[in-house]
C-alpha cells in the first residue's frame, strides 16, 4: 500500500475518532418520582366556647323573712322581720315602704302597729313604716328592720273553758314597697304559741283556831292550767276578804307546778285578826258553813318556753266557799 493511502486511512481514522468525540453522551434515565402520601386527616378543632352571658342589670331585689318573736306579757307581743334588699345595677334606687297589712289567724287583730328600724341603728330609733325610705346604692345591699307589736285577744276567763280553742297564732304581715318604676308585694308568716293565765279559785276554807283575836285558816286553793303545756306558779302574793272584809295577806315561793290543761292544788295558811269586828261576824260564818270571798293578788308564772319564759298576772277571783270548822 502505498504511503498516500495509509495516510488516507490514518486521517478518515482522526477524523472519526474526533467525530466521535464530539457526539454528546445519551442522557441518564430518570426514574418517575414516588407519589405523595395522601395527608392524614384531622379533624377540625372544635370552636372555643362562647363567655357566659352577663346576668342582665334589672329592679332591685327584695325579700322578706321572719325572725324572731317578743312578748311583753300573755297578750302584747312584738315580731321582727328582715327587709333585706339587693341592687344589681350601678345607679343607686330609692325604695319606699307605701302601705302593710297583717292578718292574726285570718282576721285583723284590733291593734297593731309597725315600725322600721333602719340598718345599724337601736330599736329604739323606729320610726312609721308607712312611708319609711331607704337608698340602695349601686351594686349594694341594705337591710331594713320591721317590728310589728301586736295585741293578742283576750283570753276566756273560765276554767278549762279553752281547752278546745286554738292553741297557736298565726299572723301574716304583707308589705307593699315602690323602688323606682316597680311596685312589689312582700308576705312572711309567723307562728307563735298562745299563752292564757292560769285561773285561780278557792275551794275551801277551813277554821283551824276560832279564837277571836288570832283565827287561822287553812285555804285550799286550785289553779286551772288551759294551756297546753305546764306552767310553774313560782312566787304570787295574795289578799283573801271575807264577807266584803279583809281577813288575811301574805306571799309564797315556788308554790307549784301546774300539768298541761290540768290543775293542781296547794294549802294556804293564813292568820285572821277578828279585832274590831263584830264577834257575831265569825260566829255567823261558823253557823251557816260558807262564807263569801274575794281573792286578789299577783303571781309570777313560769312557762319554759324562751319566747316568753315568765310573767306576771294580777288575779281576782270572788264566789262563795264552804267553812269547815
């Protein structure tokens, strides 16, 4: 072979190999990417709870309760109740007591008067409760005391006679009050035991000395009890007259205690000075065997109940007793 044509071929041979140089490399395979997850669901949080509604600004409140009962004796008794009121706004309230009605076992008792004590002042500074004022300033509460005294009905003054009548009180005050553009009406009840007096009367009288210048005697005395549970006669003084003239006086100590609507006795002695009177006098009771008398005085009675732990009693009892000699 010639050398033109080895050199022909070295030169197609460069030419190629630098052809092949030239050629770019075949790009790499891509793999297909992986797809997503789908997302876990979670569900929706839940909606944050709403504050409580505000309590609306309105009237005063207002209420009326019972508290306590004082008795002055068997028929004057004095109740006490609390007013108390509450102003939920921020402006102050006047409030006025406008009118009151009490009612003692259905009926209006014959005297009753209510008073209103102001808050932190002495019962003593009472004053009409018709027309009583008070200023409930914003966001405050006051109090209003109401003592309500009472006249109890006389009790009927026969032994044992009660027995079958009512033993309690009822009485139910109402209240009419005005606090700005409202009108309210308030009732509270109260129930009390009722407390009659004992009854006194002399079922004897005995002659244990018929001297004329000292004459004892000896009287039998019975005490009716119409209450329903037992009162003490703790100490009582007493007169005892005989035909319209006094005979005898004297005073006596934790005499006796007397059961629930029952009676009890006690002796009484006593010394009659028949001085200056006609002896015919003493002779005739002797003779005609009853005397007429009149037995007066005051006695303490205990009754155990707190409302009304004792009292005091006048007594006069006159009828005609049997002499015994």
């Amino acid at each position: 072979m010639s050398k033109f044509c080895q050199k022909f071929i070295t030169g197609l041979l460069l030419l190629g190999l630098c052809a092949a140089c030239k050629t770019p490399a075949p790009a790499p395979v891509v793999s297909a990417p992986e797809p997503m997850p789908e997302p876990e669901y979670v569900p929706a949080a839940a909606p944050a709870p709403l504050p409580p509604p505000q309590a609306p600004i309105g009237d005063p409140k207002f209420a009326l309760t019972f508290d306590r009962i004082e008795a002055k004796n068997v028929g004057q008794v004095s109740l006490f109740y609390t007013l108390s009121t509450e102003n939920p706004g921020s402006a102050a309230v006047p409030a006025e007591v406008t009118g009151w009605e009490v009612r003692l076992n259905g009926v209006q008792p014959a005297a009753a008067v209510l008073t209103a004590i102001p808050q932190g002042a002495s019962v003593t500074d009472g004053r009409p409760a018709r027309g009583a004022r008070l200023e409930i300033p914003g966001e405050a509460a006051r109090t209003l005391i109401l003592k309500l005294d009472l006249d109890l009905p006389a009790p009927i003054n026969t032994p044992r006679a009660n027995s079958n009548n009512f033993d309690e009180y009822s009485a139910n005050l109402q209240v009419s009050l005005s606090a700005g553009n409202s009108e309210t009406e308030l009732r509270a009840a109260a129930a009390f035991p009722r407390i009659q007096e004992p009854e006194f009367t002399v079922t004897s009288i005995a002659i244990m000395q018929g001297d004329l210048i000292n004459t004892r005697f000896r009287v039998d005395l019975r005490v009716d009890n119409p209450n329903p549970f037992p009162v003490d006669l703790a100490a009582f003084g007493y007169e005892l007259y005989g035909t319209g003239r006094f005979w005898a006086g004297g005073k006596e100590r934790n005499v006796l205690e007397i059961p629930a609507r029952d009676s009890a006795e006690t002796r009484l002695f006593l010394v009659t000075n028949f001085i200056g009177m006609q002896r015919g006098l003493l002779d005739q009771v002797i003779a005609q065997g009853q005397v007429p008398y009149r037995f007066t005085g005051e006695a303490l009675i205990s009754t155990g109940i707190p409302l009304l732990p004792e009292f005091r009693m006048d007594f006069s009892r006159s009828g005609v007793s049997a002499v015994i000699k």
